[in-house]
C-alpha cells in the first residue's frame, strides 16, 4: 500500500507533463473500454432478441386438430427483402390459452394487432391491408418484438378462415427454448465471436498495453533512480503499476460511460440490417466485470513488467545501457501459427480437404490466433533484423533511422502493431463474408424472382419489367390445372421470351430463331414426355384459348442451377394476341446475384406490387436478412478495429516523438535540417509498417484459405478479395507517412538536452 500511495504523489507531484501524460492514457482507456464493451455486448443483443422471438413462438399439438380447440396458422412473405410475418389465431371454446407477449388479449375475428413498423408501413401501402384482414385495433409491445422495425402482426379470424389444413395446428401455449428463425445462426455466431475477437481484441490487447507503457524511457529512469535510495524491485514495480492501475480503472469508468451514451444513440438510429432496443444493449454483470476489472488488471501486470528492467538493473536505465536483443520467441509463435494454417491450406489442392469437424474445429481458431499474436510478438525481432540489414547503407538519414530501431527495437511494435493487425484481421472477415454467402444463397451469377400474374394490373406489370437493376424478364404460361386429364404426358408449358431474353436468363443457348415457336432442351437435364396444351389468356374483359403445340426444331441451353426456366416451349411474344395475358402463370424477373442487387430489386417489387407473393428463387429471405446483419458486425468490427489501430498509432508515434526530443534537439544543434529529422522519423516507423504489412497480407490470406477450406463450400482460393486489401495496406501505409512527418518541431530547446 506504502508503494501505492508513494506511485500516486509522484503522479501528482511530477509537473504538468506527467499529468498530461496520465490524462492521456485515461481517455485512451476509455477509448479501448468503450470498443470492448461494444464487442461483448453484441452477442447479447442477438440474445434477446432471439429470446423475445422464442417466447412467441407458438407451442401446438400434435396431429389433427380437436373441436373446439383454438387454430394457429403463421405465415411469413417477403416484402421486399424484409420477412413480413403473420400470425393468424382462430378462437376456440375451450383451453384457450392466454395472449403472446407484446398484446393483452388474443385477436377476436377482425381484429389485427400490429407491429409499429407495420402500422407506419400500412399508411405509406395501403394495398398491404389485402394480407390482414379486419381492423387494427392494437399495436404489438416492444416484448413481443425481436427489434423495432420488424413486420409483424396477429390476426384473428373465424375456423373456416384458415382453409390450409396442412399448416394449420391446434394451439397449446406460447413460448419454446429457441428462436425459429435467429437473427444469425448459432454455428455462424460463434464464427462471428471469434472473428471479432481477431478483428477488435487482440487490436486493443495491443492498444491498452501502449496506452499502459506511455513515456516508457523516462519512467523507467525515475523508477531507477527510486530504486537507486533504496526502494525494493517489487516495491518498484509497484510504484510504476500504481499510475496505471489508476489510469486504467479512471478509463474503464469514463469507457463505461461512453458506450451508455453510444448505446442510446445507435439504438435509436440503429445500422443497416440491425435495429435494436436500447435495453438489449444495456451492458451484462460479466461485461462490467470485465471492463472495470480486466483492463486494471491488464495494466497492473504491464506496467509491472515494464518496470522490470529498471528495478532488477537501475544503473544501466540511468546511464542508458544498450538493451538486448529481441527474443526469438515471438517468431516462434508466429511460425507455429503459420505452420497450422498452411497445413490446412495445402489440404485444398488434395482430393480430400480438411473439414471443421474433430480436433479441426479447434486447431484451425487456435492457428489463426497464434498467427496474428505471432505477428506483434514478431515485430520487435524483425524490426531489429532490418535494422541490422539496412544500418550500413551509405543514405545517411537512412543509416541513422535503422541505428536508432537496432537500438530499441520495441518501439515499433507499440507503434505499427495495431495496423498490421488491422490488415491481418481483415482477411479473415472476407473469408467469413465469402463463406456465409456459399451458405446462404446459390452461386449463379443471376438472380430470378417469381411473381404470379394473378391479382397484377397492367401498370404493375409494366412498372415491375422497368426496374432498373433488371437484366432481362419473361413470362411463364401454365395450361389451367386439370385432375381428371389422362394419359403419361404432361401439358405444355410456355416460356414467353425473345431468344435475345432467352440468352440473358440461361448460361448458353444454341440454333434460337427470332420469332419462331421453339422447343427448349436442356441435355443435362432429363425431361418427361409433354403433350400439346390449351392456355386461357385474358384480353380485355374477354378471354381467348391459344393452342400450344410442341414443334420438333429446337434450341438446346444450359441453364443455372437454381432456374424457374423448365418450360418445354419457347414462345414469341409476338404471336400473342395484342394486349393478352396468361389467366394462370408467372412474371420471371432477372437480374444480377450480388446481394445489394437482390436486396434493391426486392423492395423496387414491395413498392410496386404490395400484396404479391414473390419467390426469390433459390434466396431464402430470411438467410439474405442474416448475411446483412454479418456484414454489419463485421463491418462494424472493422471500424472499431481501424479506430483502435490508429489510435495505437497516433498515441505511440507522439509519445515515441515526444521522448526522442532530447535526441533531435541534439541532432538539430550539430546542423541537421527540419527536412532531414522528418526522413529520420519516417523511414523508423515506415519500414518496419512496410513489412509487417507484406507479412500481414501474406499470413491474413493463408489465415482465410485455411478457414476457407475447413468451411467446406466451394471456394478455396478468395482471390477477388486481393486488391481490396492491396489498396487498405497502401492506405494505412500513406496515412503513417502522413502522421510521422508533423512529429519534428520546428523550434529547437537547447534545455531538453540539459535536463537529459
């Protein structure tokens, strides 16, 4: 306690550069409190409101339903790229139970409760009102919502309103242990915990211990000198933890405190794809605990151990010794690192890759971690390398730069470490992105959409082809349904399209005549025998047959994977009649597959056509919902992570500055020009930044491929994603050059050297 008190009074008592300097490391606490409690807190958003959505989901019986029992049926469409889900309840006369939470009473038959976002969505589109029918009488509460701008609804109806016996069950109760639907799926959420762990921890890890290590030189010569009267090496360390155990708990507090207000904030203006209550985001018992006794407790055990050396040897400190060499024991983590995930890489090339199933799913995490430690345990040996390597150069600003890094080689790790991890950690969130999209979606490079023409006017047909994002349209004409029709063939169905529409929606096709009536096989696709057919069209108020022959010429194509286009007959819309209609059939839409297209087209189609049931072929909406709250964590992660990575670096490369004032002044006297100490000062951050940036991109794409690969999709090798961090590595490298050359003041304080 004795050596607490005594660390505080030097702390109050060592001028204003001491004060400026523990203010400083406060606020960058809170800074790096602030993004770890965001971290942890997002799991538990995703939490609840997968638990809101578990608690109203309905708990039914199994088999027929009983007499008099009360009805359930759920439905949930697509408006636009936004599940839109109802809930239909029928009440019976006996074992009713009680509401879902979020409403006071089950819905009586006309009567609707809505979500606040349905209710603003029903002024803005009235023709939703076609899906709900009867009466808003109440709004659905916060609690029976998984976020708020969710479209949801209970809508009561008579038993003979529910005509789907199929999906239609008895209602038991509400409420089961898990969510239906969660908003990110429970093996991808622990992918998305461990790579914002890499993406946002080991950064601040990183930031925190140089937030915890400012003005390491000229601490450690005033602990020597306390060690020099007679102070213990315990007590010295002590003296030196106990600013910034203090710095530490006064920042988690203010960090605390940051995060409440950010939380408020984002909660009302929300992120893309992700909205939530301000409640769901209040920070856990654990995320306190672990903010306002893990970031202490982190900056205890650094500043111990930065006052190591000044306690066990004080004489060196003071006289300036040369320190020693790097340990090579960094470079051993990071090779061990690199050596699980090339393994896991090579397995690629082979005919059997490595799966994440076993001892997999642990080795792979733990290569990646030991990877990216590797790289900033790493730095100081292969910063005192090049130094070593570039100190006998005849340039003499750069022989001067590498002596001063052979020197002190650590310095560049609390310098550039941040930024490295920064580029490291980004590859790893491509190759999540590129993963989770195989799962989610199909890899066709086109995109179709459904859309029945029953129930779509002229205008909406003609507003719903125009879409801009579209890259071609069609229609499919079904001959009406006939159940007592005999014989092993099938009726004719009718692709109406032109062959150049044709080309736009298949991969291949070959031998299509403009205007001619075709037939359309597929030679990988095996076909039934089809019979000529009789297709209703609507022209006007009247109704007209046209007779649907199957000729013998034909165009073979090749069509996608996942493709609405099976129809044998490929027909000209030149030949229909003027203004006519198919009574039964399908609007094919098509465009391209990137997931910001498919998300724009579906809502250009919620606008236009409200209340139409649209099938995103092959896209389930709800796994479309979950990949853009992933690349929002994600994205969200990346900006934490570049905010800490630059904070680590504008604070160390100043502290850095500032302590090597004493020495530019003295290079400043002998004649050294302002433009000379700025090349010094840059080339000493810049070429260890210049390889730690090669290492990261090398190492980061071999951390992704190993994922990659024991993710067990289709693509091993994630090369489109090369240039998007070429351009960030060059960023972050013009940015430092940028942020190093301010760092040479202009006026020279001869007492800088006196007091040294």
């Amino acid at each position: 306690m004795r050596e607490f008190l005594l660390g505080l009074r030097l702390l109050t008592g060592s001028g204003r550069g001491v004060r400026a300097r523990f203010w400083l490391m406060t606020l960058g606490s809170s800074l790096g409190v602030c993004c770890l409690a965001l971290v942890l807190t997002i799991p538990a958003i995703l939490d609840a409101r997968d638990g809101r959505a578990a608690d109203r989901s309905p708990v039914v019986h199994s088999g027929k339903p009983a007499s008099g029992s009360t009805l359930v049926l759920e439905r949930t469409d697509p408006h636009g790229s936004r599940p839109f889900s109802r809930v239909f309840i029928a009440r019976g006369s006996r074992d009713t139970p009680g509401p879902p939470p979020g409403i006071s009473e089950l819905p009586s038959p006309g009567e609707v409760f809505v979500s606040p976002a349905l209710r603003d969505q029903l002024r803005r589109e009235p023709g939703l009102k076609g899906l709900l029918p009867g009466t808003v009488k109440g709004v659905i509460a916060p609690s029976g919502l998984t976020d708020p701008t969710e479209l949801y609804a209970y809508v009561g109806v008579d038993r003979a309103g529910l005509t789907d016996p199929n999906a239609t069950r008895a209602l038991r109760s509400w409420g089961k242990g898990y969510s239906p639907n969660p908003a990110v799926d429970p093996s991808t959420l622990d992918i998305l915990r461990f790579t914002l762990a890499t993406l946002v921890l080991l950064p601040l890890g990183v930031y925190l211990s140089v937030c915890a290590r400012l003005s390491a030189a000229s601490r450690n010569r005033r602990l020597a000198a306390l060690r020099l009267l007679g102070l213990s090496a315990k007590g010295t360390q002590r003296v030196n933890a106990a600013e910034t155990v203090v710095a530490a708990l006064l920042g988690a507090v203010l960090g605390i405190a940051e995060y409440w207000l950010l939380n408020q904030i984002m909660a009302r203006t929300g992120l893309p794809g992700l909205k939530w209550y301000s409640g769901d985001g209040a920070p856990t018992p654990g995320t306190l605990a672990l903010c306002l006794l893990g970031c202490p407790a982190l900056a205890w055990f650094v500043g111990r151990a930065s006052a190591r050396a000044a306690a066990a040897d004080p004489l060196s400190t003071r006289r300036t010794a040369v320190p020693r060499t790097p340990r090579i024991w960094g470079g051993l983590v990071l090779v061990t690192g690199l050596g699980i995930v090339t393994g896991y890489s090579l397995t690629g090339m082979t005919s059997r890759p490595a799966d994440s199933s076993g001892l997999n799913a642990l080795l792979v995490p733990l290569g990646v971690l030991m990877t990216g430690l590797g790289l900033v345990l790493a730095m100081p040996l292969l910063s005192y390398l090049l130094a070593r390597r570039l100190a006998g150069v005849r340039s003499l600003a750069l022989s001067l730069a590498m002596r001063r890094n052979e020197v002190e080689p650590g310095s560049a790790m609390r310098v550039v470490s941040g930024l490295v991890l920064l580029v490291f950690s980004a590859s790893l969130a491509q190759g999540v992105l590129v993963e989770e999209s195989q799962i989610t979606r199909s890899s066709s490079p086109v995109q179709e959409y459904g859309v029945p023409l029953a129930g779509l006017s002229a205008q909406q047909r003609a507003e719903l082809v125009a879409i801009p994002q579209l890259r071609a349209h069609a229609l499919i004409m079904e001959p009406p349904f006939d159940q007592d029709a005999a014989g092993p063939r099938i009726p004719a169905r009718a692709l109406v399209a032109t062959c150049a529409q044709l080309e736009r929606i298949v991969r291949h096709a070959e031998g299509c005549v403009e205007g001619k009536v075709l037939r359309l096989t597929d030679p990988e696709v095996t076909t039934e025998p089809v019979a000529p057919s009789t297709i209703r069209l609507r022209q006007g108020d009247r109704q007209v047959s046209l007779r649907i022959e199957v000729p013998s010429q034909g165009v073979l194509f090749s069509g996608y994977d996942v493709t609405s286009v099976d129809t044998p007959v490929l027909y000209p819309p030149s030949k229909l009649p003027p203004g006519a209609v198919p009574v039964t059939g399908t609007l094919v839409l098509v465009s391209a597959s990137t997931p910001g297209t498919v998300r724009a087209v579906l809502d250009r189609i919620g606008a236009i056509a409200p209340t139409a049931d649209v099938d995103p072929v092959g896209v389930n909406v709800d796994g479309l919902q979950q990949i853009r709250v992933i690349e929002t964590l994600l994205a969200l992660g990346m900006v934490m992570g570049l905010i800490v990575g630059v904070a680590a670096f504008l604070v160390s490369a100043t502290d850095r500055a500032v302590e090597r004032r004493p020495q530019v002044t003295a290079l400043a006297l002998i004649g050294a020009r302002p433009r000379f100490l700025r090349l010094v000062q840059c080339a000493q951050v810049v070429l260890p930044l210049l390889v730690g940036l090669v290492l990261a991109l090398a190492t980061g794409k071999l951390a992704e491929t190993a994922y990659l690969v024991t993710g067990g999709g289709e693509v091993f090798w994630d090369g489109a994603g090369v240039p998007l961090l070429v351009t960030a590595s060059i960023t972050v490298l013009l940015f430092t050059v940028g942020g190093t050359l301010p760092l040479v003041g202009r006026r020279i304080d001869p007492e800088l050297i006196r007091r040294d």
